[in-house]
C-alpha cells in the first residue's frame, strides 16, 4: 500500500485551552534541552578525537580558518551588492567577489578530503561507547524523541538547532480501534467520520454541517493529558473537509498544526493515510490511448495550446496552435499595458533597473504593493524626470496620500517584530 498525506484547514472553537499552550511549550523546551545535550555531546566526539590524532587537530584548525575566510568572502560580496546596487554578478568588482569565493571552497574541499582519513583513523582510537553511553545516561529518558534528527546531524554533519518558542508546535494523534483487548493502528475513512467519540480516542469526528458551500465537520481532539479522561483536555475544531479522502484508504494517525501567520495563529489537521496500490495497465493493452499535452508555450511565431501523441510509434506528434489573431491581439494587450514604461527604457547597469523592469512587465490588472509604491515615490523624489510626467503625477499622487500610512505600517511591524 502507497503512502499518501492529506492537509486540510482548521478552524478552533473559542480560544485553546492554557493547558494545550503549556504542552506545547514542554515541548519545546524538551527539544531545547536535548540539542544542548547533542551539542554537548558532539564537542565531546571532537575533543577526544583531537586529543587522539595531532594531524586531525591540525587540520581541523585549517578548516575553522578557512570557514571564517569563507564567512568573510560572503561578507564582501554582500557589501558589493549594496555599494553597485545590483545582484547581477557580470558586474566586474561581483563577479572577482565570487571568483575570490569559488577558490576559497575549492580549498575547503581539499580539507575535506584531507580530513575524512584522519577522522577515521582517530575514530579508531577513541572510546567510541563511552561516548555514547555518557550522551544516553544524560537523556535516557528522552532520547527517543529526537533519535531521527540526532542520527541525520551526525550523518550530514548538520548542526541542530535551538527552537525559540513562539507559540507554535503540532499535537499528534494515531487512529486506532479495539478488537477485543488489543488496539489496532489504522482505521477506514467511514470508522473516522462516523461521529462517534470514544474515550480512547485522540481524535474524533461528532457532527458534519453539509449546508456549507465546504462541507464543515465538528472535530474534538485530545490535546493534552494522560490516561484517565480526567487529565484529558479537550478542544473542539470545525475541519475544512474541501477534499474528500479515498473511500478505501486506512488512516493511520495525524496531526493539528498551530503555526504563526503574523500576530495570528492558524490550525491545519494533516492526516497519513494509506492507499492500495493503484493496478497497472500493460502497454499492450493500451490500445488506441492518446497522450494531451496541455500547456501555452511560444514555438517560433506562434504559441502551442497542446501536442497530441498516440500509442503509434509511426505517428507523428500533432501540434495544436492558437490562431495567429489571438496571437496577435495578446501581444499588442501587453505592449499598451507597459507603453508609458517603454517608451523610456532604463540602460541594464542603471541601479534601478529591475525595479523598472518589474514595473514594465506589470499586468494592468495587477496592483502594486505598498512597498513598491512606496519605493517607486522615493525613487521619483530624487529623479522626476526618470518617467513620463502622467506618471509622475500619479506617483505624487499617491505619495502626498499614503506615505505616512505606509511608514505607520512599517514602523508597527517594526515593534511588533521586537516585542515577539
């Protein structure tokens, strides 16, 4: 059986309980607590093996180094960026910047490959179990909460890092039904949406309102407690059901998504279904099967709709073309929306040139952004005569009006983002 995740929206039922916030924060700060031990424990693993192999120490050092020439290179190509006001590296003084970058990881890599035989040869020489079995009696308890991500750092020689808590975390819930004395994982799509609550459920359906455009079904949830119903905390959702799941696919277990958007949190319910395996059709079944390829693309003078291929090797691809009116009519649409624009076309090396070239190849059905408002009205505070006066004119226009407006808003987030 194939594999297969589904997300849908949620919507919470009053605020959550303050015992769900305070789970989530346990949470985090277990995982917080078990990176300072990996970290810990990783300096451990570097100490003893420097303390084994002098050429590993050694090298090691060149590699820290070379990291911070690394570090510093980026650092100059950034500043370079500001100073030219561009990103496009033909600039001269860019383009040396990444050259002086390319040869610094060349380097790198050569220390790389230098030091992988040193690493094995003093992996060799330590005590690799005392390690191991220091790291597991400071988090014996815990450890296999974060045993995936800790064995994936030290494979990809990724560094794990602190999560700051801002509210956010996922409850997690597995489908399950008694047979008997036992529990058994997976439950069917009809069990999961039959609107009976158990209380041995984490997550159950209790009612579905059809009369929504979106059928909207009442979910409660275990999000926090231990075995007794008394210790359980319960909350109630309105699950967005948009996309029905496969009538024959077997729930698995899920989680509830609480994730920031702003100064706001939203909840998304993410099921794991299985699916059975989909049959497969021999090709020599396939007996006059076409294949449609849609899609708009240009092909020399005119624009594709579609090619159609059939099962006939001998036959040749037929191509579908727009009519060249259609063809035609478009072009000449996206020439008068960006007429007023071209008609003063800015040179590439200009600092504002894809600030100008965002703006030419703008829909006119498409606003702007206060932000590129805003910038545009700068830029024409300075060079007035940069663009054709009618729209100078409207730029001032909307200066005069939501400048301030847009520096409030700016400023407010600016607070918001320091407060949080």
């Amino acid at each position: 059986m194939a594999t297969r995740v589904y997300k849908y929206g949620l919507v919470p039922i009053g605020y959550p309980p303050r015992a769900a916030i305070d789970e989530l924060w346990r949470a985090n700060n277990l995982w917080n607590t078990l990176v300072a031990l990996h970290r810990e424990s990783r300096e451990n693993w570097e100490d003893a093996r420097r303390t084994a192999s002098i050429l590993y120490s050694e090298r090691m050092d060149d590699l820290e180094k070379k990291n911070d020439e690394i570090s510093e290179a980026f650092d100059g190509l950034r500043q370079a960026r500001m100073d030219e006001g561009t990103k496009d590296e033909s600039n001269p003084r860019l383009k040396s910047e990444r050259a002086s970058i390319n040869r610094l990881k060349e380097e790198q890599s050569t220390i790389y490959a230098d030091l992988k035989p040193l690493r094995k040869d003093a992996d060799d020489k330590i005590d690799k179990k005392a390690l191991d079995d220091d790291y597991r009696n400071k988090c014996k308890a815990a450890v296999s909460v974060k045993r995936t991500a800790r064995d994936k750092a030290f494979k990809e020689n990724a560094t794990m890092r602190f999560h700051p808590f801002d509210g956010t975390g996922y409850f997690q819930f597995r489908c399950r039904k008694k047979d008997t004395s036992i529990m058994v994982d997976g439950i069917s799509v009809d069990e999961f949406l039959s609107a009976n609550f158990q209380e041995y459920m984490r997550c159950a359906v209790q009612g579905i309102d059809e009369e929504k455009k979106k059928p909207r079904i009442r979910l409660k949830a275990v999000l926090t407690g231990g075995r007794t119903k008394a210790s359980k905390v319960f909350h109630d959702f309105d699950w967005i059901y948009h996309r029905p799941l496969p009538p024959d696919c077997q729930i698995q277990n899920g989680k509830i998504l609480r994730t920031r958007t702003g100064d706001k949190f939203k909840y998304d319910l993410v099921l794991t279904v299985k699916v059975p395996d989909a049959s497969v059709i021999q090709p020599d079944k396939l007996n006059g099967t076409i294949g449609i390829d849609i899609g708009f693309r240009r092909s020399g003078d005119t624009v594709l709709v579609a090619t159609i291929m059939s099962d006939d090797a001998s036959a040749k691809p037929l191509e579908v073309t727009a009519p060249s009116q259609m063809v035609s009519a478009l072009e000449h649409v996206i020439e008068l929306q960006s007429e007023p624009l071209l008609a003063n076309p800015l040179p590439d090396e200009h600092p504002k040139f894809r600030l100008w070239q965002s703006l030419a190849k703008r829909p006119a059905n498409v606003t702007l952004s206060y932000e590129k408002a805003y910038k545009v009205a700068v830029w024409l505070n300075h060079e007035p005569d940069a663009f054709p006066d009618e729209i100078t004119d409207k730029v001032f226009t909307w200066w005069r009006s939501y400048s301030r407006k847009y520096r409030e808003i700016h400023n407010r987030r600016r607070k918001q983002l320091v407060h949080r």
